[in-house]
C-alpha cells in the first residue's frame, strides 16, 4: 500500500445520516509505510448547522445538544438542571460561532491534498484512504452528502474528489471478521471497543479524540495483518 490512511470522524446534531447535519470534523494520518501517525497531521474543526439559525433549531435538536454537552462537560450528570441547561447553550452557541461547513470543506480538502503520493500529478487514485468507525453506515453518508453540496465529487457524481475512491478501511468490519467466534467483545461500537481494549473514555464523543482512539486501534489491525500475511500463504492454497 502506498496511499496514506486518513482516519476520519463527524460529530453531528442527529442519528441519522442522511439528514443530520455535522458538526465537527477532525482527522489524523497514517503513514503506510511504518503505520505510524504522521506528526503534526491532525485536522479539527467545529462546524455550523446550514440551519442552526432556524427558530426552532434549539428545541428541536436539544436532546442531541444535551447528549454532546454531557460528553463534554466533566460532572455534568451531577449539575442542577438549571446548570445542564446553561452548559447545553454554550455548546449550542459553539456551533452557531463555528466556521461554516463549505470553509471547514475547503480547509479540510486543502488538508488532504498535503497527503497524496504525489504533488506533481494529484489525482483520486494519488489521494488518502478514508479510514474510520462505521464510516460506511455514518461517517461516508454525510461526506458524500456535503462532497456533492459543496461541489467536490467528481464529474460522474459516484465518488468523492478528496479520497481514494475504492479502498477504506472500517474499525467495525475488522472487529466483526476478527471477534465474530469469541465471547468478547459483546458489540463492536467504539464504546464496547474502548472497553474491550482498555482504552480511557474521557472525551469520548468528541471527534478529534475520537479519531485518536480510531487510529490506534487500525495501526494495531494492520500491524497484525502484516505479522499474518508472512505466515498464511493463500496463494495457490485453492488448486486442485
């Protein structure tokens, strides 16, 4: 493999894919070569809803606010309601000061045009692999969704400008194919994988630590790929 493996993650104002809107963006690189993270390559931003400033934005998506709060905000379980309430509008407020989606896109794709195997002749097959946690089901639905809105699909509107357009990699098809015999772990969300692997919870939900946790847990797949493939030989393995 030659293309570097963007590991990437959207937190959004809903639970469905096709019609929520993201709210922050954030991703790391992994260099193919050594399936280290590439330093100083991490990308986050908050984003605004296209329509956080409707009357009715606040209330009908506070749940979603109140969910994003209680991940962010230390003890907030704990608070007065009163106290949850305020903590629930400074994050509302957060995403309404944000950068709009089509800058954080533009940024987000200059960002990504730094990680293709070449700079004199880019192309979709020079650029990162997307890489993440159930992106097919989530995290590809909205991009394609946003590629197409801010014009970064290309011209035959199946694949998006800014990534390879056939590999990725997804966190929860390598764990069904590796865990689907064993006991544990009981779901492959990354809340049960956080768990299963020992890994901290702080933060969790929060895409940029998101993406962190992602990355490692791929590095420690490919790693051990890699350790399998010298010594499973499947080549020839099916001739009569």
């Amino acid at each position: 493999m030659k293309n570097f493996i963007c590991v990437y993650d959207f937190e959004t104002d809903g639970a469905n894919p096709e019609v929520c809107e993201p709210v922050q963006l954030a991703s790391c690189i992994i260099n193919p070569a050594t399936l280290q993270i590439v330093e100083n390559s991490e990308f986050s931003s908050f984003m605004r809803p296209d329509n956080i400033d409707d009357e009715d934005y606040y209330e009908d998506h506070k749940d979603t606010i109140m969910w994003h709060t209680k991940n962010y905000v230390d003890g907030f379980s704990e608070m007065k309601s009163s106290d949850q309430e305020k903590e629930a509008k400074k994050i509302f407020q957060k995403w309404k000061d944000a950068p709009t989606q089509n800058q954080v896109f533009e940024e987000f794709s200059r960002y990504l045009s730094k990680y293709h195997t070449t700079q004199k002749r880019q192309s979709m097959f020079t650029a990162p692999i997307r890489a993440g946690h159930n992106i097919r089901n989530f995290d590809d639905v909205i991009l394609f969704r946003k590629c197409e809105q801010f014009g970064l699909l290309n011209t035959k509107k199946t694949d998006v400008k800014i990534f390879h357009p056939r590999d990725s990699v997804c966190i929860k098809e390598l764990a069904f194919l590796w865990f689907e015999s064993l006991p544990e772990p009981k779901a492959y969300n990354m809340d049960e994988l956080r768990g299963f692997f020992g890994m901290s919870a702080h933060g969790a939900h929060d895409a940029l630590n998101d993406i962190r946790d992602e990355a490692l847990i791929i590095q420690k797949f490919m790693k051990l790929f890699r350790l399998m493939t010298q010594k499973v030989k499947f080549k020839d393995s099916m001739k009569n």
